[in-house]
C-alpha cells in the first residue's frame, strides 16, 4: 500500500470513528431529553425526542453505509478489519438505544394526562449510569481500551439492582392502591427501557474487550 | 476474478449461510427446551439448556471469524459485501436470544423449588410464535426474501400483545393473593424474555428488507 493510500485509509478510519462519536453523542442526548421529558413532564420535549430518533436512524443507515464503501475500497485487513466489522454491530446497538429513548418519551407522553404518581429518585440514578456506560463504552471503542470497558460491564450490575429496586416498590404501590396501576406500570416499562440501554452499553463493552483481547474473552466464565 | 476463484468464493458463501442456518436451529432448539423445562417442571433439562448456550456462543465466535477471514480473502464488493456484514449483524442478534433463553431456563429451575401458579398458556403461544419468527427471519436472510422478512415484522405485534395480556394476568394474581407475588413476577420476567426474542427476530427481518430493497426501508415510518 503507498503512504498516500495509507493516508487516506486511516482518514477513513477517523471518519468512522468521529460519526460513532457523533452518534453517541446524540443517543446520549436522547436518554437526557427523554428522562427530562418524564421527570419535568414536558410533553414538547417528549415529542422532540420522539422526532429526534429519526436523525439517530438516518446516522445507523450512513455509517453503515460508510462502513460498507471502506470495505469495498481499501479491502482492509487484520486489525482494521476487525475495527470495522466492530463498529457495523456497535451501530447497531446504538441505534437500538435510540429505539428505547423513543419508548421512553413516548410513555412520559402518557403520564403526563395523569396526576404524579411519586417524586423520581432511582430513574434518574440509573438513567445517568445507563447514559455514562453508554459515553464508556464508545471512549473505550475508539481507544481500544479494555480497562475502561471492563469498567462498563461492571457497573450494569448497579443498574439491574436498581431496576429491581424500582420493580418492587412500584409493585408495592399497585398492591395499597389499585388506582395507581396504569402509571406503575408505566414507570416499572421505563426502568426496563434503561436496564435495557445499559445492557446495550455493556454488550458494546463486551465487544470491544472482544476486538482488544481476542476471542477467548467474550463470553466470560461462559466456558466458550 | 478467475472462475476457479468466483466459486471458491461462492462456496465461502455457502458455509457462511449454512453456519448461520446451524446457529439459528440451535437458538430454536434453546428456545423449545427452555420452555419444555418451564412447563414440564424439568430442572435437568433446564441446567442442559444454560449449558447449552456455550454452544451458541462458540458458533457466534466462529461465525464471526469466518466472515472476517472472507472479507480479508476474498475482498467482495456490493451485494456479497453486504451480505457478509449483515451475517455479523444477525449472528449478535442470535447469540443474544440465546441469552434469553438462558435467562428462562434459570428462571425454570427457580419457578421448580415453588409450587405451580397455574397452568400456562399464553406463554406457550408466545414462545410458539416467537421461535416461528426466528425460523422465518433466517430464512428471509438466506432466501433474500422481503415478503417473509415483513410477515416476521407483523407477528411482533402479536407477541407483544400476548405479552401484555400476561403481564396484566399476573398482575391480578398479585393483586388477589400476595402470596404469588413471586412466582407471578418470575413468570412476567419469562414472558419479557420471549418478547424480547421476538424482537430480535424483527431486528433480523428489518435488516433482511434494508438488504434487499435498500435504504429507504429500515426505519419504516420513521421519515429516514
């Protein structure tokens, strides 16, 4: 390969990157706006971050897009190959975060007709550690940096207990006060949505410890 | 490209789809067993299936490598490109709907040391369509088929409305008896579970259709 190819290629390899970055970025945005939709009960804003999912899906079609021209031009091998091939699923799982963000606002929409069940507490909490795994895990791809994304997998533990946590006392509501079913159910599906944006982050965790270590590590303790 | 090389190439092809084919047999076996060890209150058959997930996660390892190892030889371009890389996207979605199989399974040995809460029903269909869905996704991948991909996209709807269903019934048993209470919320976690394998057969089918009819189709509705 010429330096000039060379070059160009790993110009290439920093546009990914920085379009990963960016959709990030705006995925972040979406769990924040989402939470504060609910939590402020701001049905515009609702609304916007329903709107908004559109430019995280019209980014999964670009960068695969981009992915897919890389790999049908400069035929990358070994490391590359693998750092592309990576950031085609991670794509994936980003845009799946948006899908739970959408979820999300579409729900505050529906509490927002009904009187306020409880002050939140553990949603936020496990919202910014849902949003701070998901910031983790794309710093740890684009550094290639398995410590930190140990880090990730780690801290989904955090946001499982506090799902449970979150499961039990609103089912401690809908069993005093039948009245207060349809919001509980409401909110016990918004902790799912976030548990299930933290295992997005992790499975991304998971792959890029994959990418850094090699296949042994994967599926840890699972024996594969 | 030499025609010695056009069908070595084509039969790289070949093993992937049959690789994939074999993996995603596996997953329905996982599902099927997973639910026969939750009905028929068999612990045995439920610690076979956990372990069995190692099997699924060693044939997404190997997936994963064979189509790195062919976009490294063979260095294919458009339409075997996109192939290739959405044989890596859909293998994650597999090994992810092992995990939830894994995760009946261990929720069957759990449900094994209570008594029954009643009689299933609507899981069983649930779990019925969602592992026809499975079968169907990968068939529209390997077929290229968009008419099946879009009939694999309308069943999500009946399975999240089975879904609801069982989430409302054992709600009641919650609310009548407190006694249930754990059974019942061991049981609504199943029924998520299987939701969520329907959705990553619909994730497939969605992906299945943007292969086939390009990309204005993946975000249906959604203005990408």
């Amino acid at each position: 390969m010429t330096k000039h190819l060379m070059s160009q290629f790993d110009a290439d390899l920093k546009e990914i990157r920085s379009m990963l970055l960016e959709m990030g970025g705006k995925v972040e945005k979406m769990i924040t706006d989402s939470m504060k939709a609910l939590i402020e009960r701001d049905t515009e804003l609702a609304l916007a971050t329903i709107e908004y999912d559109h430019e995280i899906n019209r980014l999964e079609v670009e960068i695969d897009e981009r992915c897919l021209e890389v790999l049908a031009l400069r035929q990358p091998t070994a490391r590359d190959l693998r750092f592309i091939t990576l950031a085609l699923k991670i794509v994936t799982d980003l845009e799946r975060i948006g899908d739970q963000c959408r979820n999300i606002a579409k729900r505050a929409t529906e509490l927002n007709y009904l009187p306020p069940l409880k002050p939140y507490i553990d949603l936020p909490r496990m919202a910014a550690i849902a949003a701070s795994m998901v910031t983790e895990a794309l710093d740890a791809f684009v550094r290639g940096d398995d410590e930190l994304a140990y880090g990730v997998c780690r801290r989904d533990d955090e946001v499982d207990l506090l799902n449970e946590q979150i499961q039990r006392e609103l089912l401690t509501f809908m069993i005093e006060d039948t009245t207060t079913i349809t919001r509980a159910i409401q909110i016990t599906a918004i902790a799912k949505c976030l548990e299930r944006v933290a295992d997005h982050a992790t499975n991304v965790a998971e792959m890029v410890i994959f990418m850094v270590k090699g296949k042994d590590i994967r599926h840890l303790g699972s024996g594969a």
